[in-house]
C-alpha cells in the first residue's frame, strides 16, 4: 500500500469516525465497512508504537 491510499484510507476513517457523533448507529456501520483488515492492523500497530513512544518521553 502507498502513501497516498493509506493517507486516503485514514482521511476517511476519521470522516466516518467524525460521522459518529452525529448519527452513531449509521456511524459505526460506515466506519466497520470503511475499515479493511490491512487498515487496521496499521492503526492498531500506529497508536501502540505512539502510546510506547510517549511512555518512554515521560520517565525520562
């Protein structure tokens, strides 16, 4: 996957998650169609690196 399509997949995973707010069923309904497994795994992998990384920043 290139930048450009993981740009556009996380762009619109937060215009669904946006979405949300407003009508949460149809919300949660576009937001698990929008996200493919590949999708996933990355932002899961992305937010565990992030917490670690800030983890350590703050013992220090």
């Amino acid at each position: 996957m290139n930048g450009g399509r993981l740009g556009d997949a996380l762009v619109g995973a937060a215009g669904n998650v946006a979405g949300t707010v407003v009508d949460p069923r149809q919300g949660l309904s576009h937001l698990r169609a929008a996200l493919s497994g590949r999708t996933l795994v990355t932002v899961a992998a992305g937010l565990v690196v992030g917490y670690l990384l800030a983890r350590s920043r703050r013992r220090r």
